[in-house]
C-alpha cells in the first residue's frame, strides 16, 4: 500500500486467476499501476492451457504480484521477475461471537467450497472406512459450492448419509470450530486456507493434505497437525483413526 501510495498513481489490484490476466491487460498503456494476487498454487492449479499461458505472459507485466505462500511465490518467480514478488500472508480473523455450536456427537470438520479442489469426496470416503468403527462421531460439512450435490449423493451411496451434516454457507464459523474435535483439509491443490488458519487459532487439530506447500508452511506432522497424501482416502482415514 506504501508503495503505491508513493507512486502519485491510481492502482489497479486484482485476485485470483484469469481475472489477474485481464487487469493486467485492460491496463496496458494506461497510467495505472497494478498489482495482482495469486491466491493458490500456480504450480498444481491449471486455469486451462489458454489462460496457463496467459498467466505466464502477463504477470510479468504487473507491478507487484503477491502470494499468501513462500510455496506459491517459488512457482511464481519461474516467470515473474523477484523484485515484483510480495509475500503477503493471510490475515486470521476472529470469530464475532464466543458461542459454540451445541453438539452431542463427537464432529470431524471441514469449511471451505464445495469444489474438486477442496477434496470433500476424499474426505468423504475416508470417514466411510471408519465409521463403523466410530459409531458417535459425524462428519460436518460447512460451505456451499457446485459439487454439493455429488457429495450428497457420495455419502447416500456410502450409507452413511445420516453421519455427514452439510452446513451450507455461514457468516461465523467459529462456533463450528469450537464444537468440533478434528479439522480436515485433504485438498488437491492450495495457498494458505483462511479456513485451516482459523482452526488452528482455536487449537484445533488439523489433517491437511500434501498436495502444496503453504499449508506445510504450518502444518508439520506429527508436530503441528498431521500431513496425509493427496488424494488417498487410505491415509486419510488412518490420520482422523490416529
């Protein structure tokens, strides 16, 4: 913000994706600075092949580019020159209340979209294999995204519909994160998850996947949390066992 400030120039900032692309572009021989923020792992998340190309191609362009991850910011300088990288972390914000959601069952909790990226199939299939073996506990799903139907349908398919709880979307998801006894973030691909910061800030235990390197950035296993493969129910099922 200083930097701009200094610069006497109106700025452009832009988040995420090919919306990076067309700022970038719609600045072009304007006197504009732009920065640009990219929020997940260039490296693991394709935008398409058009728009893959198009990042490489434009980013370079900006005037700052930002990551919320030392792992996305490595892929990044594949392309961008270092003196434009930023690393700017996410913020973890507070709840706005102290309440807890009521609970009698012990929850494993996941908050994010409802999205391939995000993994709930896995998850789902993992807390599959042990729900026999844990009758009282129960899966709580929170968020909202185009996949919410398959997932229904997985759980149903499974038997265990009656176990996993979809939430749907919520301004406060602190009383969840109080409530519940295990976090799990099995992505396929990430930045830094706001969800998995907040989580931790109650003390939560976190299972997070392997998949990019910003949430290792504070997940170490066996330390902090514990690391499973992506995509492998397998492990996945052990780490919420164990």
């Amino acid at each position: 913000r200083q930097a701009f400030k200094e610069s006497g120039a109106p700025c452009v900032l832009s988040f995420t994706g090919s919306m990076n692309t067309l700022a970038v572009l719609a600045a072009t021989g304007l006197r504009l600075r732009v920065c640009i923020s990219e929020r997940n792992d260039p490296a693991r998340q394709s935008l398409g092949r058009f728009w893959d190309l198009m990042r490489r191609r434009t980013y370079p362009m900006a005037d700052q580019v930002t990551a919320n991850s030392q792992g996305a910011l490595s892929s990044l300088a594949a392309f961008v020159p270092a003196k434009k990288l930023v690393f700017a972390p996410n913020p973890v914000a507070q709840g706005r209340s102290s309440d807890t959601v009521s609970r009698s069952k012990p929850t494993i909790l996941n908050v994010g979209r409802l999205s391939p990226q995000k993994a709930q199939d896995v998850l789902i299939a993992a807390f599959a294999d042990l729900a026999g073996e844990f009758p009282d506990w129960r899966l709580v799903i929170v968020g909202t995204g185009e996949w919410e139907e398959t997932l229904r349908a997985q759980a149903g398919q499974l038997g265990i519909a009656d176990r996993v709880l979809f939430i749907g979307q919520i301004d406060d998801p602190f009383p969840y994160y109080r409530a519940a006894r295990i976090f799990a973030l099995p992505s396929r691909f990430e930045g830094t998850p706001n969800a998995m910061l907040e989580a931790m800030s109650v003390s939560m235990p976190c299972i997070v996947s392997d998949a990019s390197r910003g949430p290792l950035e504070y997940v170490e296993d066996g330390i902090s949390g514990l690391v499973v493969a992506v995509g492998d129910a397998g492990k996945l099922s052990a780490a919420m066992r164990r």
